[in-house]
C-alpha cells in the first residue's frame, strides 16, 4: 500500500555536543494515524531526537519537514505551535494542584467581569471531564489533586490535553516504564485509540513487548545511529528484541566467555 505524504521527515539529522556526537545522520519518516516505536538503550540518542523534535535542540546538520514544508524549531513553543507535543516522563504535572487546573495548565480559559479576568472554573471542569469521558475515564471529581490519580490516569490526562490542545504528533517518553500491568494496559489502549484518530505517535520505550502491541512500525537507535526501520510484518518480536539488545554483540560475547571456560 502506498504510503502518504509523512508529516516529520527527518533527513541526516546530525546533533553534536563539542566533540561528543549524540546524533550521527538519523533519518525516518513519521506518517499520521501511526505509532511509530522508537527503541534503543541507555546512550542510544532518544533522548537527544526528542529533544531535536520537540526545539529543544537545534541540530548541527540535516534538515526536518512538517507537512512537506522545511522547519527549523528555536524553541519548544515553535514545535508545539507546529502540532507537535512531548508527553515527558514526569508528565509535566504538579500534583497537588486539581486535574483541572493541570489540563490547563498555561492556557486557562478566562472570562470578564467588568475588567476584571478570572479563571472560567466551570468550563475548564466541563472540558476536562468531557475529554477524559472521550478516552474512557471517569473523573471522579476534576478539582480532585492530579496526584491522586493512578500512574496510568495521570498518562492519559497528559495525552488528552495534547489531544484537546491540536496535537498533530505525540512524541510519548517511556509512558509505561513506571506503571504496573493493568495501568500500561490503559495507556496502550489509549495509544491505539489516538492512533485510530488520525494522529502520529512516536513511542519511546526501552520495552518491546509493549512497543511491539501498538506499534506499526519499529525504529532502533544505537550509539546515535538508526538500525533500520521495520514494519510488524517484518520483523518479530524476538528480531526486534535482539536488535535493540545487540544480539551480534551478545552472541560473540557468548561465545568469547564460553572458549574461555
């Protein structure tokens, strides 16, 4: 089947750090209503990507297009303007503060009095509860404390305010690497229900068994260089397991150790 227009290519995308290069040539294409699985180990330079894609970095060489249009991100508000969120791994929330209150965070809808701006409570409660209904979750209480909330629901309010606010791509930083079973459950469900929406996912996780159950296709990184991209009908769970883990290395080690014995 002939793929669209993709809504990120990256092309040669080359990150320095003084002499320390994060990122040496990486290239892929991100397509909307996909998730694409973005695996490698400590070191591998997903945090460095994520950081290019997001404008936190600028890169050192190559060039990134959004929609077929060249894009060079000075900031992270750049990004976001352009439709791409990062859901980071501590997801950005204060959690004594209300569900609410987090959702809108930097962008609280106000209504006058006079001259006088508040914050419409009453709206926001209605947005949060109504998106959270969207995905499944019932809030018990939206002006209950963030923190209250399971690992699992604090993810998909993360997501859902992504969502709310014209996210075209999420880029999603080991949301399930803290969360038990039933809660990864959750947000992998949710992951597919975005997918299914028309949006791009890009899914950072260094597990691929979870990678593996919502992604289309899989991207490794390692030492800031790409392995290949393949797509779940190439590859295998265990093939892509032994991509990320280095199983060429691991198989030589093997068999250095067992000469030795």
């Amino acid at each position: 089947m002939a793929k669209e227009q993709p809504l990120i290519h990256l092309n040669n995308i080359i990150k320095h750090f003084g002499s320390v290069v994060a990122l040496n040539g990486v290239s892929m294409n991100i397509y909307p209503g996909e998730v694409m699985g973005l695996l490698g180990d400590n070191g591998a330079g997903k945090s460095t990507l994520i950081k290019v894609l997001s404008g936190v970095h600028r890169p050192t060489s190559g060039n990134m297009m959004i929609s077929g249009d060249t894009v060079n991100f000075t900031t992270p508000r750049a990004a976001m303007d352009a439709g791409i969120a990062t859901v980071h791994q501590d997801l950005g929330m204060i959690p004594l503060m209300s569900v609410t209150r987090n959702f809108f965070m930097g962008r609280e809808p106000i209504k006058k009095w006079g001259p006088i701006k508040l914050f419409d409570h009453q709206y926001a409660n209605w947005v949060t509860c109504d998106e959270m209904q969207r995905i499944g979750i019932d809030v018990r209480d939206p002006d209950q404390a963030v923190g209250t909330l399971s690992g699992g629901e604090r993810q998909t309010v993360a997501i859902a305010r992504a969502v709310h606010f014209g996210a075209k791509v999420l880029i999603l930083d080991e949301p399930t690497s803290a969360l038990g079973v039933a809660q990864t459950s959750m947000v992998l469900k949710y992951i597919d229900k975005v997918r299914k929406n028309g949006l791009a996912v890009i899914f950072i996780t260094h597990n691929v068994r979870h990678a593996y159950a919502v992604g289309d296709r899989f991207t490794v990184l390692n030492r800031g260089t790409t392995l290949g991209t393949h797509t779940r009908s190439q590859i295998s769970m265990d093939e892509l397991q032994n991509l990320m883990a280095g199983g060429k290395e691991l198989q030589a080690l093997n068999e250095e150790l067992q000469g030795t014995v």
